[in-house]
C-alpha cells in the first residue's frame, strides 16, 4: 500500500502536469464500489465541479471542488465538496490525453476540459474515490501530520511515551501519527537504533527524540526520491502517467535503493555490517539490524 512519500509523489506530479483550475466536463464511473455509492449519483455530483486544489492527508489524497451544484438542481449535493482518494493495495490515479488506450482495470475516470482525463486505475479493485463534505470524517480521525508545521519532537514523545504498546504497530497506528506504513516505520527504527518490540513507554525522551527525527528523515529521503516501488506487481507503486511524460523524463521510483532495510534480509547492515533480519510484529513483516537495534 502507498504510504505518504508515495501519495506525497502523486500530489506533486498531478499539481506539476496543471490539474488544478480544471473543470470535470463528465465523469464515468465503471466499479460503484470504489466511489461507495450510487454511480449516477457520484458522476451527476462531480459533472462541472472545478478542482480548486489536490492536497494529501496521510495516506488520502485530496481534492477540494468547487461543485456545479452551486447552479443547480440535485438537492443535497451542495455540501459534497471534496473527492478524498484511498489508493490502498493496487490504486493508481493518473492525468492522460483522453485519446489514449485504457487498459481495463480504470474504475472512475472524470473527462476534463482540453481532452484529458484524470484515471483512476485500480486492478485489485480495493481503492476508494469517495465524494465526501468538506472537512472529510475519516480526516478528523487521523494523527499528526509527520512533516506538518504541528509535528515536533515534544509533541511526538508526550504521544508515545504514555503508551503500553510495542512501538512499531504504535507508529502503524494512523490515530497517532497520519501516512506511515510498513516500509517507513522499520526504516525510521532502524535510523533511530530502536528494536520494533520495545514498549514506547520504556523509551527515554533521547530516543522518542531520536525516534521523531529520524520518521522525517525516511519520509523526506522517500519524497525526494519519488517514493518506492518494489516490484511488477499489480499492487506496485508507479508513478502517475509513465506513457505520457514521466517515463520519458526518466523519472521513476527509486527509493527502493536507498532502503536500509527493508526487504534486505540477509544483507549487510549499512551501518555494522551485521545481516538484517526479519521477523513478524503485530502480524507485519518486519526487517531489523539485530546489532544495532537491540531489546
């Protein structure tokens, strides 16, 4: 599943290619699952909407509308005003000329003007592109955002370091902190030197401090390299629309090489040379360094 440096890569790639001020001419919806309600519902509320921005929260992807209904006729469509977008397990949204061959797994697709359209591919069909009021609930349910202005290494330990839990599901854990997800918690671990089974409560304020500088690092190093992708999967994370320009740019998803550990079992720890191990936390992979990150 993306977790933020990967959604954090979409926002950014969907705000360069000028989605923003588009208008939605039509929009067809082809699995009634992924928008969570009635398909003729969904494409009459979003039919003229003007996209006002594209932001993220956490994992979710969002985008602020201006709705047609502003005119009209559709009782109670007024206050939906924000497509919130869950890319889950195989999710990928994407800007392409209106032209260009579908593949068969596009689950909403919104025509916007100048012929192109924004796709929302989604093979395993899990995603969500729901059409929600304008402060979202599922948003309000969230922690804090790791990169936001709020974040700071005070108020990361006076979260964790009152909590009886192992640290590495508390960091899964999206009411505590927004966007991290398996790859970037063990990465954060291993940066700080902490073993994912100690209990947050019996780190001291050096380590949540060590802890909370280190989440930042990993997701930084993940936006700057354009998020990870580790493998050819139908779940793998790629870029949006590598047929159209980024592909061509040489832009790709290429943090998956500078992994620490991750999915490095076996190897040598980059720090003490050790062989990285895994194990199984809370019922997630976990990959660790058994030198550096001792109990």
């Amino acid at each position: 599943m993306p977790e933020l440096p990967e959604v954090e890569t979409v926002v950014r790639i969907l705000k360069r290619r000028g989605l923003v001020g588009r208008r939605v001419q039509s929009c067809e919806v082809r699995w009634e699952r992924t928008v969570g309600g009635s398909a003729g519902w969904f494409a009459r509320a979003v039919g003229g909407a003007i996209i006002r921005g594209v932001g993220r929260r956490g994992k979710y992807i969002v985008i602020p509308l201006r709705t047609a209904e502003q005119n009209t006729h559709s009782a109670g469509v007024s206050q939906f005003a924000v497509l919130l977008i869950h890319l889950r397990m195989s999710g990928h949204l994407y800007l392409c000329p209106s032209g260009q061959e579908r593949s068969g797994f596009e689950r909403v697709v919104l025509a916007l003007d100048h012929d192109e359209e924004l796709r929302f591919h989604d093979p395993r069909k899990f995603g969500r592109v729901l059409l929600l009021p304008a402060v979202p609930p599922p948003l309000g349910l969230l922690g804090i955002e790791p990169l936001g202005p709020r974040f700071s290494a005070t108020t990361f330990a006076e979260r964790v370091l009152v909590r009886r839990r192992m640290v590495k599901p508390l960091l899964l854990d999206q009411s505590v902190v927004a966007g991290l997800g398996n790859i970037y918690v063990d990465e954060a671990l291993w940066e700080a030197e902490l073993h994912p089974q100690r209990i947050a409560a019996t780190l001291s304020r050096r380590e949540a401090v060590s802890l909370a500088a280190a989440i930042q690092l990993v997701l930084r190093r993940g936006i700057e390299n354009s998020g990870t992708s580790l493998g050819e999967g139908r779940a793998n994370f790629v870029l949006p629309s590598p047929a159209v320009d980024e592909r061509s740019s040489g832009a790709t998803a290429r943090n998956q090489e500078d992994l620490r550990v991750f999915r490095r079992t076996g190897r040598p720890c980059r720090r003490c040379t050790a062989p990285i191990e895994r194990l199984i936390v809370a019922q997630r992979s976990t990959h660790l360094c058994p030198r550096c990150q001792r109990m």
